[in-house]
C-alpha cells in the first residue's frame, strides 16, 4: 500500500508541528514554567480555563485530516503542485511571522504565552493593535499552508469546526478571563481592535 502524497504532508507537518510544539513544552518545564497562578477572590484559578492548549487543538485537526485522506482521498487538488507548494509555503511562512510578531509582544510585555498559565500583562500594542489573536491567527495560516500544499478538501474543510472550537473553547474562554482581571482596559480595548483581522 503507498501512501499519498497530500497524507504525507498532512503527517509529516503534523509530526515536525508536534516535535517543535514539543521542544517547546520541554524548554518551558526546564525554565520552571509551571501550574496556574492562585485563585482570585471568586476562588476560580488565575487561568483562562481552555478546553485544551491551543496548539494541541490544531495538531489535532491536521492529524485528522491526514487520517481522513488516508480513508476517503478527495483528490481534487492533485494537481498543480509547484503553484500548491508555493500557495502554502507563503501561507505558512505568513503564519509564522504572524505567530513571531505576537510572541515578542508577550515576552517584551513580561507575560505567560498559554492560556494554562495567569495573563500578568494587558498586551495592546505592536500587532495586537490590529487583531486581538495574532498567535491564533498565525496558527491558522500554518494551518492553511499545510492544507493548501497537501491539496487536501479534508483539511481546508475542516478549518470551519477548527475555528469554533478555538472561538468557543479558547478564545471567548480567554474574553471572559480578561475582562474579569483586567475590567474596563480590556472590554475598550476590544471594543477597538477586531478578533481576527
């Protein structure tokens, strides 16, 4: 049995997504990075309370795509495969920078990065003047530019049901949290600058 092409990418970004994401958690745990912060006066913890890590959610998504491509192929983007590869190496290459220009602005603001650790800082400046969820956004692109080079419809499909669950399980988790520590900066601040774009 060989295994397609577009699987192929699916997986394999899956894998190098995982192991950096991965690199990343253990570089954290090294550090000393750790729990939720303690409980504030209503006794809820100091975190968000996602559903699960954001970049978990995605890995998620693009393994079953790959899994849905290996079962039921939809081979309608088979084709043109320079213009594919190109199509999504600057979708992902925009993702990329999208995510590197939000995570400055946390590590410059001396605040958590994931949503499983206390928010110490109100970032609204830099990119976050133009979108509320820069990581998130740049995460989608990546998304996007692994679907797009793979020529996969399970995957462009699926970024529907992949953002609900980041809108609902995430970020309007991650809205409730903000206005709760943060009041009346963070409820002007979103009144100005859009979810996404």
């Amino acid at each position: 049995m060989t295994i397609s092409e577009t699987v192929l990418i699916l997986a394999g970004g899956t894998a190098v997504l995982a192991i950096l994401f991965g690199i990343r958690l253990a570089m954290r745990a090294v550090a000393g990075g750790g729990a939720a912060g303690p409980a504030d006066g209503s006794g809820a913890p100091d975190v968000a309370g996602v559903i699960a890590l954001p970049p978990l959610i995605f890995l998620g998504f693009l393994a079953a795509a790959a899994v849905l491509e290996a079962v039921v192929p939809l081979p309608v983007l088979a084709a043109q495969t320079l213009a594919r590869y190109l199509a999504g190496a600057a979708l992902a290459a925009c993702g990329f920078v999208i995510i590197g220009m939000g995570t400055r602005r946390f590590v410059a603001a001396g605040t958590n990065i994931p949503p499983s650790l206390p928010t110490t800082a109100l970032v609204v400046d830099g990119i976050y003047g133009r979108t509320r969820n820069p990581l998130y956004l740049g995460a989608t692109l990546v998304y996007l530019g692994l679907s797009v080079a793979a020529g996969s419809l399970w995957a462009i499909g699926l970024v529907v049901p992949l953002l609900w669950v980041i809108n609902i399980g995430v970020i309007a988790r991650e809205e409730r949290y903000l206005e709760r520590k943060f009041g009346d900066a963070y409820r002007d601040y979103k009144a100005r600058v859009r979810r996404w774009v």
